[in-house]
C-alpha cells in the first residue's frame, strides 16, 4: 500500500464537506437491507482531525468493522475491512461502477438490456460481501479469490480457464481444487469445488462470500425489478402470452387460464405501480389484479384448494420463448460476461409475471472454461421463487409477494442457440421473499429451537461459519434422509438423494441446486400436509416439511 | 479460541468500552508526538487516514499483524504497547497471558 496516495497537493484539496442527505440515506439503506436479509449491521460515523467525514459498518454481532466509507481530498473512498480492497471515485457514481467493474457479478442484469441500479444496491453487495468475509474462515480472501474457488471445476486447466479473470486465485485454493477429483466421479465435469471439505478455509469462504454475493443478487433483482418494469412495460411481448398455452403449465391462478389468456388489451399500462415500499423491495403489480389476489389469498389457506387439479407440474421451456438473451459484458473474462436470460425463458409459467410484476427475479454469471479438448460452460443461477409459496403464508391481505403462482425450475435452453449457454450443468436456485419476520419470541419458534437439538440428525457434512447467521448445508444421496434446520440462514446445498428438511424457514433460508444433466429438477408436489416436495429426474426427493403450512408462525412473510 | 470468538464472550458494552479507551490511548500517544492523523497513517501504512480517526473514537482495532508498525510509527517500545493494546481488545487472554498485572483496564485511558 502506498501512503501517497491521498497526499495530493493539500492546497488544492476540496472543500471539507460531511456527508450529504443523499449518501447519508444510501449508508441507512444499505443497513436496512441487511437488516432484511438477516445480516444485522450497525454504523458510526465520525470525522478526521482534517475534518473529512468517515461512515463505517459494523458487525453487530461482533463489534467488527467490516466496512469503511470516507471522502478524503474530495474523494469518496469505500474499504473492505477485513480484504482492505479499497475503492476510490470522484463521487458515490463513480464509485459504484468501480465496485461494479472489479466485481461484475454485483450488477444485477437487466433483461432490456439496462442496467437501472441504485447506488445502495451496490453498496449493499459490497457491505453484504464484507460481512460475511468477516470471519475467520474467509479471512483474508479477497472477492474474486473466493469467487474462484468456488466456481473452480474439476478437471479443469485452471491456467486455461481463469487465468484472466483469477490472476489472484492462490496456489493452495488451486491445490485443493485438484485433489478433490476423487471425491465425486459422477459429478466430475460440471460441478464447483463446494465437495472440498478438507480445504475447510477454501470452502467456507467459497461458500460465504458466494453467498454475500447471491444474496445481493437477490437484493438488487428486487430493486432492479422496479425499475426494469417501469422501463420495459413496452417491450413486453403480450403475443407471445397470449400464444401460450399456460394451463398446461402449473401453478396458474383461476383467473387467467387458457380459456382466458392474457393479451395486451388486459393492460393498462398506468395500472402498473410499486405497490410497495422501498425498504421492502416488493415488486409492482396490476392494480386490476390486485383484488382478484387478495379475494384469492385472503378466502383461501389451503394451497392444494388454491391450485385444485394442477398439483404436480412438470415444466419445460419451448423453443419459441427463449428470448434473445441480452449479454451485458462488464469485462472481457469469460466469467464476467453476465448473462441474463429474460424471465420469458424460464418457464411458461413465469413469463406471465416475470414480465409484468417480476422483471428481474433471475440472476446468472456463467464460466466457460477451455481446456485442451473440451469447453465447458457453467452458470450460476439465482431464482427468486418465492411466490410459489409465499401467497400461503399469511392470511392478512399482502398485495405483493403473495401470489403463489410461480416455480422457475429446470431451464432447457436451446443448445444450438449459440447465444445462449446450457444451464443444465449447474443451477443454483434460491427461495427467498422480501420482508422476513425473524422473532423468535413466539413461545412456538422456541419450543422449535429447543426441540432440535435432541432429534436432530446431523447431516452428513454441516458447515457452520464464525458469524452464526449462515450455515451451510451439504445434502447428497450418501447423507442422512433428515435434517432439522435452526435460526441460523439456512443454506442447503442440494446435490441429490431423499432427504425430508424440517423447518425450514422461507425467506430467510435457502435451497441451492448443484445438479447434473439427467439429474435436474423433474416436478414438485405439495402434500396434504402442507409439505413441498421436489423431485428429480434420478428418482430422489427433497422434501420442506411443512414449509407451507400456514399456520407455522416462522412462515409470516 | 481466537480473539474474535473471546471478543463475542465479552458483554458486548464492555467491549466497546474497551476500545473507546483503547482510541483515547492512541489519540493521546498520537498527539504527544504531534502527529496529524494523516501523518500516522502515512506511518503506518495506510492508504486512508480516516482509519486513524476510526480507530480513536473505538471503532475497530489496530491490527493485529500491524501493532508492531504503529508501536514503531508512536514512539513506543514494541512489548509494553503490544501489551497495552491487548489489555484492550483482547483483555481475557490477557488475564490469562499476565495474571500477575492488576491492572484496571477502564482506568488505563486516563493515566
């Protein structure tokens, strides 16, 4: 580090100034959202003997800086505590696109192929980041070598595949990629370098960080979401909903069906509005459909009434509504190329909301990695499907994320396509929502608490990081068939078997798929008992007990 | 067990007690050498000299791995400083490492 950097001719220094309305509100913001994502920070700020003005993150929990914000010599400056990466912009703008330029996956695409972002979208990824890189696993890791390892393949020629874009990825994380050929031939060729549990360092790093990463993902598709909507009402293709065939296709609300598609008539474009607030990032909807959803919603508790007939779906994308992806390339490194497929090319089942309430609910980075006789291509994906699931959740009128009409699964891309890479090689998929109701004062949720200790059956590999907030879980076909989930975010790592997950709480915890073709995600049921089961192509089943059980006081969304 | 798992033992109010006094310490070293903030850090090596008023108002800590630049960078002698800072950030092993020192840690700012 050079000391000189900031001793620029003190004369001509800029006048002190303290932190303005504006980015006063982005540094709270930042903490609310955290706060949302169950990431509790608090602030301080103070000022310099020079009188410039220093705002910092704290850990709650642990007293620990984890972030540093300043304007020095008129310059704004954004520091990662715990890596020291620090990052210098003229103003919070052009800070914001540093951040993104160094870290490309913090943008969330845009299916228009605008980016609209929030600086505090970005801070937020950044200070997301910074939190959970505070622990002593990840210590001392920076971003993109935690991203590295955990996007590592097997088998790969790492010189090849990521010597652009990992310059910095250490000799030990490459070391312990290779290793590890053995552990999983089965799923050898596509799946990251999360099996590594003896380079317990790499993993958890690999595992928060990517983590703080898709969780900001998520955080800023719901922002993004607003935006995008309200920019690209125009461009939705209604043709297209209206060819669609949708009952075919599962969960559908009663009211539009195939007798009764939606066509661009239906809209009225000044019906769309934020029908939330921006602390909670919920996402715009129809005004005109905002009755029938509460008629639906608010009369009905039972899902299986909800969604009568139609309880097992099994869902493929045709090729006709893949759309032209929109490539937003931040670098000229491979992974860094984002992605983003538009929702329409999920499911048909999402196009009708994808396009009108959720925008952006689908984040992706993709790799490819070349070696000498092969190239392989993988994504990450993140897939907000909370709205599967959340429209049982609370009986009160909530006109926003309680629309369970929406599973996004098992993407079939058109491989011929060259725009477009296969997603069936690697899928992280996230359950989440917008608000989340933690308190554990009910009598119920500590009985819940008290109860798991006993009858818990450990998984076969747990990985509990410094912080509390975050465990991971391994789930394969050699782990135990149940797993009793606690107050911490729960991550569940999916990679096959028949395994029952009890508690598990939507919103806050989280299901991520690392599946190989022929392995994909097949269908899912949802049980008289209120039980989500998803199924897969091999047979196994992954089995929320309870998850939407709406009596359950952890499932208030 | 690391400092920072300790750090979680200790009631949170104490700990940030601790460090308030720890910054109180270091301002005080600081400006008997008549060092601006920038001056120390500068010093020490950092990049953004608000780190330095971060520090003095008790939020964060000096790093462990760079106590021995900033004992350097005060004046002061490597092993009594060392020694200080750890009776602020890191008071129950200190106890442990020094039981012999009777010292009133909430007291230290003020000598």
């Amino acid at each position: 580090m050079s000391a000189a950097l900031f001793q620029l001719k003190p004369d001509q220094s800029p006048q002190k100034r303290w932190w303005n309305n504006q980015e006063l509100a982005e540094f709270y913001r930042v903490s609310d959202i955290m706060a949302q994502a169950g990431l509790e920070v608090e602030s301080e700020s103070g000022v310099s003997d020079e009188g410039e003005p220093w705002f910092v993150f704290v850990r709650s929990d642990t007293g620990e800086v984890i972030a540093h914000f300043a304007i020095i010599d008129g310059a704004f400056i954004a520091v990662s505590s715990v890596t020291q990466d620090l990052y210098r912009g003229t103003d919070i703008r052009n800070l914001i696109d540093q951040l993104v330029d160094r870290h490309p996956m913090m943008t969330p695409p845009s299916s228009n192929g605008k980016v609209v972002l929030h600086p505090s979208i970005i801070l937020t990824a950044f200070v997301a980041a910074a939190f959970v890189a505070a622990t002593e696993e990840v210590r001392a890791n920076t971003l993109d070598e935690v991203l590295e390892a955990a996007l590592s393949l097997k088998n790969s020629d790492k010189s090849n595949s990521t010597k652009e874009t990992f310059e910095t990825a250490s000799a030990e994380e490459t070391t312990n990629t290779i290793n590890e050929d053995s552990i999983k031939e089965t799923n050898t060729e596509i799946v990251p370098t999360f099996h590594d549990f003896d380079a317990g360092k790499t993993f958890g790093s690999s595992f928060a960080l990517l983590g703080a990463v898709i969780l900001a993902l998520e955080i800023s598709s719901r922002e993004t979401a607003l935006a995008n909507t309200q920019q690209v009402k125009s461009s939705v293709n209604f043709q297209m909903l209206a060819d669609l065939n949708i009952a075919e296709y599962v969960p559908v609300p009663d009211f539009l069906t195939s007798n009764n598609p939606l066509t661009a008539n239906d809209i009225n474009f000044n019906d769309i509005s934020n029908l939330g607030n921006d602390s909670q990032f919920q996402e715009p909807i129809l005004n005109s459909f905002l009755s029938l959803k509460k008629s639906n919603l608010t009369l009905t508790t039972d899902l299986n009434d909800l969604y009568r007939g139609i309880h097992v779906s099994k869902m493929t994308a045709s090729d006709n509504i893949v759309n032209s992806a929109d490539t937003v390339s931040h670098s000229n490194s491979d992974f860094m190329k984002h992605h983003h497929l538009d929702d329409q090319s999920l499911s048909q089942t999402a196009i009708i909301d994808s396009n009108l309430f959720f925008s952006s609910d689908t984040q992706q980075a993709n790799k490819t990695l070349i070696s000498e006789n092969s190239e392989q291509k993988i994504s990450l994906v993140a897939i907000d499907v909370v709205s599967l699931v959340s429209g049982t959740a609370n009986n009160t009128p909530q006109p926003v994320n309680t629309f369970p009409h929406k599973l996004t699964n098992n993407i079939s891309i058109n491989d011929n396509n060259p725009d477009f890479y296969s997603l069936e090689n690697s899928l992280i998929t996230s359950f989440s929502s917008g608000t989340i109701n933690r308190d554990l004062q009910n009598p119920i949720d500590k009985e819940r608490m008290e109860d798991k200790s006993s009858n818990t059956n450990p998984i076969e590999r747990e990985i509990k990081l410094q912080s509390d907030n975050i465990k991971g879980h391994i789930i394969s076909p050699d782990s135990s068939q149940s797993l009793v989930l606690d107050s911490s975010i729960d991550i569940l790592l999916y990679e096959g078997g028949d395994v029952s997950v009890s508690n598990f709480e939507l919103g806050k915890d989280r299901v991520w798929f690392f599946l190989s073709e022929g392995k994909m995600y097949e269908s899912y049921q949802i049980t008289d008992a209120n039980d989500l089961v998803l199924e897969f192509e091999t047979g196994d089943t992954l089995t929320l007990l309870g998850v939407l059980d709406t009596e359950a006081p952890s499932l208030v969304i | 067990m690391s400092i920072y798992a300790q750090s979680k033992q200790l009631n949170k109010d104490d700990s940030k007690q601790l460090r308030k006094e720890a910054g109180i310490w270091l301002r005080s070293l600081r400006e008997a050498r008549r060092l601006s903030q920038r001056q120390l850090a500068s010093r020490v090596d950092v990049e953004y000299y608000t780190f330095i008023s971060q520090i003095e108002v008790g939020r964060g800590r000096v790093p462990t791995e760079r106590v021995e630049i900033w004992a350097e960078a005060l004046g002061e002698e490597v092993q009594p400083f060392a020694k200080r800072l750890m009776s602020y950030y890191d008071p129950i092993n200190y106890r442990l490492v020094f039981p012999e020192t009777d010292i009133k840690i909430t007291d230290q700012a003020n000598n």
